[in-house]
C-alpha cells in the first residue's frame, strides 16, 4: 500500500490590518500595494512551492534536491513569516503608530539597551548598514532572557537560532525605493513614526519574557 502524502493546508497570504494609504505619509499607498500584494505574495507562493517540492521528495524518496529546497524553504519561510509580523507592527499614526514603548518592554529596553533613545539609535544604526537586502530587528532570546538587536541579510542570515523577533524592519528597496529611492536612513527615520508598540509589547509577552 502506497504510503499517503502528508498534504498541509496551504500558506496564504493575510489581509493588511489597515488600508494601504495608512501609513501615508511616511509610507506611500503605491509602495504597500506593491509590497503586499505582489512581493509578499511571491514568498507565500515559494514557501508553498519549497513544501510540496519536500513532499514530494519524501514521497519518492529522492533527495537530490534537498540543499535547494532547504535553502528555499528557509528564504521563502522567513520572507512570509517576517513580512507578516512587518504589517502588524506598523499602525496608522497617531492612532497606534508611533509614541513610545511602555510598560515592560519599555523597562527591558531600559534594561538592554540603556534607555529608549540608545536602543533607537543602535537599531537605526543596524537597520541603515544592512548590506543590501535585509531587516533590522528587535528580538528577544528566551535562553539567554535578552533583548538584542539584530540584523538578517535577505530575509534570515546572520540572526540568532532561537530568537523570538518582536519588532522587524523591511530595508530591501522594495520597501522604501519609489518615495525615498536611494536614501534608506530618511526612510528608517521615517518609519518611526508607525511603529505599533502596543503590538511589540504583546509579542514579548507572549514569547515568555521574565523581567523580574
Ligand atoms: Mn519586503
């Protein structure tokens, strides 16, 4: 008897939390619908196609593509999974976006950076010398029960293995190129001013932070 094909529900690609000129003026309607619906869009399709080429090779047994795939499904996966948490990180200023953390996360921040401002500054700083494409962000490691700073060329070399990233920042062109083209630091300054801290703030908690 042939041994079933474990089939998973596919990826999708999620809604954004808000309309696509919410962010204006700091991040223009034409730049979020493309950033959405078509890059996004692109790692939800590899991802999917990275999982039925594994399935596939289990079924048959052969894995003389594993490398490719395994590369892909890391490149893909962490392509959906960062851009999914990129939306809801982001909220309309002045209606969730921007301000300042507060509460617990504000106190480790406090606590691992020195302050609000240096932790700014140090993530500004990681975020504009990206070579290339890449993110900033802000993760916490329940082992080492740490907030660091990290940055990911393409979408997860050079970060930490069991990190939780609680905030991340896109600075592939494709995120900023068409208002702010080749000057990323006007666009990381910018960004600022949407950052939704409330769901920061939830995602510590939820990683298990132990701030005592
Ligand atoms: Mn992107």
């Amino acid at each position: 008897m042939a041994e079933a094909v474990a089939t998973k529900t596919k990826h999708v690609l999620p809604p954004l939390p808000y309309d696509y000129a919410a962010l204006e003026p700091y991040i223009d309607e034409q730049t979020m619908r493309l950033h959405h619906d078509k890059h996004h869009q692109a790692y939800v399709d590899g991802l999917n196609k990275a999982e039925e080429g594994l399935a596939r090779a289990r079924q048959s047994g052969d894995f003389a593509a594993i490398q490719q795939l395994e590369r892909l499904l890391a490149f893909h996966g962490s392509g959906h999974f960062n851009h999914c948490m990129f939306w809801q990180n982001m909220a309309k200023p002045g209606e969730g976006g921007g301000g300042e953390p507060a509460g617990e996360l504000a106190d480790r921040i406090k606590d691992d950076f020195g302050g609000f401002e240096s932790f700014k500054k140090h993530f500004f700083s990681a975020s504009v010398a990206v070579e290339g494409n890449g993110w900033g962000l802000l993760a916490y490691h329940p082992v080492a029960n740490t907030l660091y700073v990290q940055t990911a060329m393409n979408h997860q070399n050079l970060t930490i293995v069991g990190s939780v990233p609680l905030l991340v920042l896109d600075v592939w062109e494709h995120a900023y190129y068409l208002r702010y083209q080749n000057r990323r630091a006007d666009y990381v300054e910018a960004w600022w001013n949407v950052v939704n801290w409330t769901d920061v703030a939830r995602r510590l908690t939820r990683a298990g932070s132990t701030l005592s």
